[in-house]
C-alpha cells in the first residue's frame, strides 16, 4: 500500500497513535465494567485487537484482508450492539470510554487513510 502525498500527515498520526497503542496498557476498568454489568469484555478487547492489528498491517504498507477490512470498517457501537449501555461507560467508566473512544478515531483514520 502506497501513501499518497496528500495523506502523508495522516500516517505520520497513525503511526504515533500505533506506538502510543504499543505503550500503553488497557484500563483496568475492564475488569470492573464486566463486574459490575455482567457483560462480558471480551467485545473491548476484540475491538482494540481489531484497531491495534489493521495499524500493523498499514505501518508496513500491507493491504488489510477483506474480512478484517469489512469488520473494520463498522464502528464499535455497530460491532457491539449488546453494550448498550455505552452511554453508561462514559458516565461510569471514563478511561474506559476514552480508551474506546481513542480506537475509534484510529479506526475512522485508518479508514480515511486506505480510501
């Protein structure tokens, strides 16, 4: 995959948002949101797996695969319609949200970036 002139700021950001992602931990309200909810939060981590992989393959210029790609190309709430209290993790869970909020603008980038 090449990187157009045009799109070149856009993978700079991306590939600080990829190594911000490769530093960072995930919030430990995972564990209190699936306590506390009964929701398991094994959706978090597929979304973040999603995010966190389709970077990998664009820092290394690959094409994503098709599959992943069509996945991807839904946002979280669409991914996970069984959260529906998303409004909840905002309001409860604020570093939970942000970290989902964090992986979707990467994800809405990536988009931007490929097309």
């Amino acid at each position: 995959m090449k990187i157009s002139r045009d799109k070149q700021g856009l993978f700079d950001d991306v590939k600080q948002r990829y190594q911000y992602l490769l530093d960072s931990s995930y919030p430990d309200e995972i564990v209190s949101f699936e306590k506390e909810t009964g929701i398991f939060s094994d959706d978090f981590y597929l979304f973040f797996s999603l995010v966190a992989g389709s970077l990998s393959y664009v820092i290394d210029h690959k094409r994503i695969p098709k599959k992943q790609l069509n996945v991807l190309r839904q946002s979280f709430e669409e991914q996970y319609p069984q959260i529906k209290s998303y409004q909840q993790i905002h309001e409860s869970y604020p570093l939970l949200h942000s970290y989902v909020q964090y992986h979707e603008e990467t994800r809405k980038q990536i988009i931007a970036l490929i097309q």
